[in-house]
C-alpha cells in the first residue's frame, strides 16, 4: 500500500497539529508524519498551536502566517481567534476566522487527495472545496460531531447553534468521497445527515504516547503523592462537555469522609479557572499544569485510578482521545458518564475499568474507595488496558486503517 502514496500530494487539513501532545493534535500529526513516510508529499493547512490552554503557543503568538518543515512534512499555520472561553458565538468566531484565513490562504500546492480532521467545521469546508477545485477525494475524519456538540456539551448558546451547525456538517460530510467516524456510535447519528452507509467506515484512534519508563514511587514522590493514598487522577482538557465540576465534590465527600484518597486535575482549558475557585480550600485536591510529552506516561502510570469525566448529556457526539492513553497505562479507568455513550461502551468493552453515573460525586467516591480497598481488583483490571491497546488500538492499526481509508478514496 506504501507504494501508493509515493509521489503523490497529499493535503491535511486540521487546526490541530504539533507540539500539542493532548486532543486531536497527535493523530493529525502521526497520520501525516506517516503518509510521509510512506513516500507521500504531505502539506498540512493547521492553525496556530493552543490547545488545551486555549491560548496560542508563546512561540507562535503575533504571527500572521508559518511555514514549517517538520519531520518531512510541510506546515502552513494560519492565525486565527482563539476564545478564551467556550460560548457558541466565541466558537463561531474560532471557526469563521480560521475559515476566512485558510480560504484566503491556502497551500499553494495541487493535492491529489485531501483529509479533513473534524471536529474543525471550517477545516471540512476548507478541504471539500480544495478537493471541489481540484477535483480530487475528499476523504473526512469525524473526531467530534459538531452539531451533537452544540447541543449536548452545555456550551452558552449552544441550543441556537446546534441547528447551523448540523446543516454545515451535513453539507461538509454529503459531499466527502469517504467518511471515517473514530467510534461506532456516531454512525447512526451521520446517517441521519443523509449518509448511506458504504461511505461510512469506522477508523477508531490509537494510543500515540510511549509506555511509563520512569520509577512509579520516584515519580509519585516528585509530585507530593503519598504512598497510602489513593491518587485519582483527570489528565486533559478543562472544559464544558468534561463536566469536571463532579470530581471536585467526590474531593470533597473523600475530605469528609476522612479517606486518604488524592484527586488530581492536570491540563488546562476553558474551565480551569472556574474550578480553581470550586477547588479553594479542600486540602485533598491538586491542580497540575499539563505534563510534557516525555513525562505524561509516567504520571499517568503513577496514579492508582484514571478517571473520565462527562456531562449526563453527552451521549453520541465524542470519544475522549484521553482514553486511549490511560488504557495504555495499565491502571484502572472509572468514568463518570452516560451509560449508553460510546466512552462507556469502550470501558466496557477493554475490561479496564468500572462505569458510574455521570454527574453523581458519591458514586464516583464509591468506585474509587472500592478500587482503592480491593488492590487485586484494580491491578486486574489495569493489566487489561495495555491488552486491549495490544488487540485493538496499537499505532500500527490505528494508522493501517486511516491509510486504507485514503488509499480506498484514491482507488474509486
């Protein structure tokens, strides 16, 4: 299949790409990086790094236009608004303006095939009409369903916006020559936009980060972790749709209840400052900035519980890429969300974890007191998460099946 790609121009369109390690960012990078390699001259049409901070990377702050060669691929980063916060008119400023510059601005290249990573709703736009232009495949990853988004994170207007934003979905994803959708619970809501079925193929995301290398004691001492608590830790995105509010109160419950368990928040995003202040005051409760690349698989193996965190409204419209590094840890997931949504049927389904109640802080204390006193139990059902990376998500599956996607496009 390698040979396929060689020589071919091959056009990526995301707003997320490199050095962002969190999110949508890794996938458009390594799929890129591997189209590369495969002999393919990749060009990527991305925005300027800011996430999960939401706020644009030091380096590349007061810059209009970058041009970036970065392990063989060629970046075009375009300055666009950053919302400081998440309200449906601030991401409709997000979007329109990366929008207006990438259309104004875009590679000066010929593709032979374009791929869109959505949830970016100006990202499919840009690429259905470069591939339109060009009269190439426009071949489209589904991450998050923009329109479901709207309408189930809790975001400020977002039952307004829901309605546009489903119709520019459905436009963007009516037009695509090939659809991949990174969980199979979005299939039934993309064929409600008028998809049939044979252009829907399911293409589920990978494990991009390396396995834990440092020593788990050193790592825990490093960070304050005490031997005998029960450290649960969050890592990733602070926004609506996380509804990390529910991990505050099982902090507070554990306080309470006088338990030695730790509840840590690590990353950054809209929300951050908000719990702070929720947070003020429980002696039982860490706030981390975001790890780096090289020490985010040893944290995450250092914690006795992952935990995944959603709104009770979250059903069909997003995957937590989160997930796939904590399975890779080996240590057990709880997540706290609604039990017919595709995070529950992923946690069921790897055998890693427990599912509770979405936006229910005692049944989560529960789970983790329960992990925390039954040790076998969670180092049982830690030891299936790598498995399951092993059966299902590895790199090399993950990027397997985005290619075949692109190379099916190509060969219509």
């Amino acid at each position: 299949m390698d040979s396929l790609f060689a020589g071919r121009r091959v056009l990526v369109v995301s707003t997320n790409y490199a050095p962002e390690h969190a999110g949508i960012g890794p996938y458009s990078t390594q799929t890129a990086e591997h189209l590369a390699a495969c002999g393919a001259e990749v060009h990527v049409l991305t925005g300027m790094p800011h996430y999960p901070a939401w706020r644009v990377d030091e380096a590349y702050r007061g810059r209009w236009r970058v041009r970036e060669l970065r392990h063989g691929v060629h970046l075009h980063r375009r300055r666009h608004y950053v919302p400081p916060r998440q309200t449906a008119l601030l991401r409709a400023l997000y979007e329109s303006s990366f929008l207006a510059h990438g259309s104004l601005a875009p590679p000066p290249v010929r593709p032979d095939i374009v791929l869109s990573q959505m949830p970016s709703l100006a990202g499919g736009v840009i690429g259905g009409r470069i591939a339109r232009r060009h009269r190439v495949p426009h071949v489209v990853v589904v991450q998050d369903l923009m329109g479901a988004a709207a309408a189930q994170s809790g975001i400020t207007g977002g039952s307004r916006a829901a309605s546009l934003a489903s119709r520019v979905e459905a436009a963007v994803l009516g037009s695509a020559s090939l659809i991949g959708v990174v969980h199979e619970t979005f299939v039934k809501r993309v064929k409600a936009m008028g998809i049939t079925a044979p252009r829907i193929r399911t293409v589920p995301n990978w494990t991009h980060v390396a396995a834990a290398t440092g020593d788990r004691h050193l790592v825990r001492a490093r960070l304050g972790w005490q031997p005998d608590e029960v450290v649960v830790l969050h890592s990733g995105n602070m926004g609506l749709k996380q509804g990390l509010e529910v991990l505050i109160e099982t902090a507070r419950i554990a306080a309470g209840a006088g338990r030695r368990i730790r509840v840590v928040l690590m990353g950054d995003g809209s929300r951050r400052a908000h719990l702070e202040r929720l947070a003020e005051g429980l002696p039982n409760l860490d706030l981390l900035p975001p790890a780096d690349e090289q020490d985010f698989p040893d944290v995450l193996a250092a914690a006795d519980v992952l935990v995944v965190t959603q709104r009770a409204s979250v059903v069909d419209m997003s995957l937590p890429s989160k997930l796939t590094s904590y399975f890779a840890a080996g240590r057990p997931v709880v997540a706290s969300v609604a039990p017919e949504s595709g995070t529950a049927l992923e946690v069921h389904r790897s055998g890693a974890g427990l599912v509770v109640a979405p936006e229910d802080p005692a049944a989560l204390h529960g789970a983790v007191h329960l992990l925390g006193r039954d040790r076998e139990r969670s180092a049982a059902l830690g030891a299936r998460g790598p498995a399951y990376v092993a059966e299902r998500l590895s790199r090399t599956a993950g990027l397997g099946r985005v290619t075949a996607l692109l190379a099916e496009a190509l060969k219509a």
